[in-house]
C-alpha cells in the first residue's frame, strides 16, 4: 500500500509514523512534511501541496489511502475531488467540512439536531453588534465565523473590550474575510475537552479522551497558541460525563449528518466543556486536533491504517477499536516569541536517548541539520502506567533537547 499524508505539523508526523506501522505499508507520501517525517521509516516528503498538484500526484502514483491534515484543504473540497477519482481518501464531504469551516453553520446545526451548545447570536453588521454588547452579560465570547488559524475567538470581560474586538473583527478585517460576520456567544466556565473520533456516516467511534493546554503559559495566562501540550485520556471526562456526551452530542451529531445527506467518512472532533449544568458541545472539527493527535493515536492498540480503510469502506461497525491501558502526556516546545513574532532557523541538537516519542512540527533539514522553521517547533510523547510518570518522561525528554530560545509550559498535565 501507498499512503499520503497531506501537511507539515507534529499531527502530521504522527499520522505518517502511525500509518507506517502496518506491514502491508510501503511508502508514506508527506506533502510536504516536514523535519520529522524526513527521518521516519518508510516516509517521503514531496514539496507539494496545492489541491490539484495533490490529485495529479495521488492518481499519477496509484495512492491507496490519503489522510488530510489540516482544515484548509478539507473546507476548500479536497475530499469530493479525490472521490470524483475513484480515490479513498479519509475526511468530510465539502459541505461537511462547514461543520468547521463556518461556526454561524455549526451553531445552527447543533440548534437544529438538539445538541446542548451555549446560547448565540450572529451577526453581520457591527452597529447591531454592538448595540446587542450593551445589554450582555459579561465575559460574552466572540467569534469569527469562518476559519482564522485557531485564532478567531476571544473571550472579553467588559463591553469595551468586546466592541473593540468587534472593530477589529468586522472594521479592520483582521481575518480577511472571516470575521466579517461574528458569533457572540454565552460565556461557558467548566474544563473542556477534546474527543477525536472516526465516522463513516453510519456510526462514530471515539477515541480516549484527550486534554489540550491552550495558552502560551502555566496556569492558562496568555494568547491562545495552537496547543502547547495535550494529555490523554482526560482525567475530567468520567464514565457520567461520557455517558451524556454520547447521549447528548455524539448521537444527534449522527443523526444530522445523516439527514443533512453528508458524506462523512472522517475524523469528527468534538470541543467539549463540562459544566456545573451539564456537558456543552463547544465547536467540531473536522480533522485530528493537533497536539491531541500526538498524545491519542500512540495510545491506540488497533491498526490504525486498517480504521482508515474501514471508515472509507463504510465498514466501521464491524470494527473492533482497542486501546492501550495507561496514560499519555505530549509536551510542545516553542520558539521564543510565539504565538506572536518569533525568528527561525536555530540548529535543533539532542543529547542522549529519549524514552518518549519525538514528534516534529516546525523543523526542517537544512545542509544536513535540523533547524527550526516554525512557533510550534516539536513535541514529546511520553506514556507510563500513570499520568505521573507519562509527564515525568515527558519533561525528562525535554531536557535532553535544545535549540535556541526554546519555550515550554512546565504544567502540562498538572
Ligand atoms: P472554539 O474554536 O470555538 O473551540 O474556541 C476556541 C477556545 O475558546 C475554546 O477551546 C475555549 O477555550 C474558548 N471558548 C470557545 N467558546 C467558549 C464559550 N462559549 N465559553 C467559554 N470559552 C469558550
Ligand atoms: N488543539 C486544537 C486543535 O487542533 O484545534
């Protein structure tokens, strides 16, 4: 079999070394990959990755099975493409991806199909907006409706702060285009979750449980980042918290995928917060989060290519998904700087053998030498009979990597 893997993050790298894992496996494509993928057995980066050089390179060397990164592709059609073409590719329909490409569609979905989500309102015109900000309660979040990098919300505490975001969402057009119209949104205070799952549009398997960490630093001050660490399964979601959120989001979800006429044969990922008043269905995505995946996917005890291919074959109920016991803890290192302006190009250096996993993300080969060429530079998965000591290999690992400026959270998992 030959594999592509579509992206250039640590998610992807760890996409590509799971897929290799199979024996019937010969070569993963990475377009473009990156540092990481360079390195792993049986992969190869090829510097594409525009939607039809994709398709060309997919048809042109018989791919049995491509896997999609990122939302970018997935929301601008790449799966009905590849489907046009008779090839099996894992991921949403067009129409499916809206579920993440646009937040005012979601919103409605989730209203339409009795998924609990917190009280919304839309907006297209930010005297209106503005006008709705002086009668709300506060903190009230704010929400850009289309895709804008994990970036596109931000929680005010008073109405100043919310009427300058919305200037700068709608006005000034920060998100070029995808903030034009906003979601303004009933604050939500619990923990939440992340919950991957594969869907074949019959049925929706979840996978353990996962926690990201989300802002720059410990204790959840700062910009949101795009995770600097995820543990797996979350401690929080409990059997009853399980329980209701099967009960009460991932079935309805179901169903409208199923009678919106969806051709979901993907990862679903469900944003979760649990709250005093119950389990709230925060956002979907539509691919694997990131650095979720680093921390969920080593945990899994089925072949994960063999999931792929049943979940485009239509075939998951016949599926048996295991996992192993015990816990995961990835940590994310960072370039100084982000999640705003940063510099690139330090040498990355290792010193002595790490008993975690080493996932790359922004890190290149460059004259033979890794450097850095991203914020999100690399993670390490550390795994142990307890969340204790997964983080105690994790952190342990760290050390033993350096390059210039690095930046980690010391909490991760805490
Ligand atoms: P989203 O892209 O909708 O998941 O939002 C990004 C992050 O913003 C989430 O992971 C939460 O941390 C936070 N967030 C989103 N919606 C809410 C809400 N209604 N209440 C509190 N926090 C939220
Ligand atoms: N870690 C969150 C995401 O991938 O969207």
């Amino acid at each position: 079999m030959k594999a592509l893997i579509i992206g250039s993050g640590g998610r992807e790298h760890a996409l590509a070394s799971k897929v290799a894992e199979n024996s019937n496996v010969q070569v993963v494509y990475c377009a473009p990959g990156n540092g990481g993928t360079y390195k792993e057995n049986k992969c190869e980066n090829i510097n594409i990755t525009q939607i039809d050089e994709l398709l060309s390179f997919a048809i042109e060397n018989k791919i049995d099975i491509t896997i999609v990164g990122s939302e970018e592709w997935l929301v601008q059609g790449i799966v009905d493409k590849f489907n046009e073409k008779g090839l099996k590719i894992l991921g949403p329909c067009e129409k499916a991806a809206r579920l993440e490409g646009s937040k005012s569609y979601s919103k409605e979905f989730m209203k339409k199909y009795g998924i609990k989500t917190a009280a919304y309102e839309v907006f297209e015109d930010e005297n209106k907006a503005i006008d709705y900000l002086k009668n709300c309660e506060y903190p009230i979040v704010i929400k850009a409706d289309g895709l804008a990098a994990g970036k596109g919300v931000v929680i005010c505490n008073d109405f100043l702060a919310a009427k300058s975001s919305i200037n700068d969402f709608m006005v000034v057009d920060i998100f070029k285009g995808s903030g034009k119209k906003i979601i303004i949104e009933e604050f939500l205070e619990g923990v939440e979750a992340s919950i991957l799952s594969i869907t074949d549009g019959k049925v929706i398997l979840p996978f353990v449980s996962s926690k990201d960490h989300k802002q720059i630093f410990d204790g959840g001050i700062g910009p949101n980042t795009g995770g600097m660490g995820a543990i797996a399964p979350n401690p929080y979601c409990t059997k009853e918290v399980l329980d209701e959120f099967y009960k009460n989001i991932l079935l309805p979800t179901l169903k409208g995928i199923q009678e919106e006429k969806m051709d979901y044969r993907g990862i679903i990922f469900f944003g979760i917060m649990i709250t005093k008043k119950g389990v709230y269905s925060l956002e979907y995505n539509v691919r694997f989060g990131d650095p979720e995946t680093q921390a969920v996917l080593p945990l899994m005890k089925s072949d994960f290519t063999e999931l792929v291919i049943s979940a485009i074959g239509r075939d998951l109920e016949n599926f048996e998904l295991l996992w192993k016991k015990g816990y995961s803890c990835c940590l994310i290192t960072a370039s100084k700087g982000y999640p705003g302006k940063y510099n690139t190009g330090y040498e990355i250096s290792e010193s002595g053998k790490l008993e975690g996993k080493l996932y790359l993300a922004g890190a290149t080969f460059d004259d033979g030498l890794l450097k850095t060429n991203g914020g999100r530079v690399l993670g390490i998965t550390g795994f142990g009979e307890t969340l204790a000591k997964a983080r105690e290999i994790a952190y342990a690992d760290m050390k033993k990597v350096q390059f210039h400026g690095m930046y980690y959270r010391k909490d991760i998992g805490k």
